[in-house]
C-alpha cells in the first residue's frame, strides 16, 4: 500500500513552472510565523504569482489538492492590518491574494514544497472537515 501511495505521489508531481511561485509561498508563511502573525499578513498577491509563473488553473489545482488558500484583499486606508473576503471557491479578481495552507506548510518545514511534494505522499486533499 505504502508503494502505492509513492508512486502515486511521483505521478502526481508539482511542475517545475511552479517552484519559483512555491518558494514565495513559503517564504511568506515562514515570516509570517517567524513573527507570530496571522498567514494572511503576508499572503502573495495573484499579480505576484503570476509574475513568477502561474496561471489560474494552477491556483485552482493547489486550491482543490488542499495546498493553499485564497481570497480577495479589501483592505482599505487606515486599516490596522491586511483584511480579506472569501470569494467562490475557484474564482479570482485582480486583488486576490494567495497563502499556503497550515496543514501543508507544518508538513513541509524547512524543504520546499516541490521538493517535499516529490518524496512524500502527504494525502493532501481537499476536505469538507472532520478528519485530516
């Protein structure tokens, strides 16, 4: 069962086009937790993962396996602090903003995801909750 699972998870693969946006991802969520803040203080802006790479079917497959988070920032002048509003489930506007999920980044510590993602099968999956 355990072989299984591996060469499931080295089918799954993360693409390559990915690791730069991945790394900011993770980045953010370290600093985030280095300074005892709430993830979406420092969550990447679409416009930024788009720079480094992605497109939005690749939000949506993070989103959908479990891996990150999403949703539109309305934080307005003179507002103490980043404030964001869920949106649809796998819809997005120019003012979304992008975090890796606690379940996924505990999991990872210090390897990049791509990397953590190549050698284990984590049973990331998106739930409806209950068990994880």
């Amino acid at each position: 069962m355990l072989r299984a699972a591996r060469e499931q998870s080295s089918s799954f693969g993360i693409p390559e086009k990915l690791n730069e946006g991945l790394q900011a991802l993770q980045e953010a969520f370290r600093y985030a937790h280095d300074v005892g803040s709430e993830p979406w203080e420092f969550a990447v802006s679409m416009l930024r993962l788009e720079q480094l790479g992605f497109n939005p079917s690749d939000i949506r497959w993070l989103t959908l396996r479990g891996l990150a988070e999403h949703a539109r920032e309305v934080t307005v002048q003179g507002d103490d602090g980043r404030q964001f509003r869920a949106t649809g489930n796998l819809t997005f506007c120019e003012r979304t903003c992008v975090v890796l999920t606690d379940f996924v980044a505990s999991l990872v510590g210090r390897q990049t995801i791509a990397s953590f993602m190549r050698y284990h099968h984590t049973g990331c999956k998106r739930t409806t909750g209950g068990d994880q």
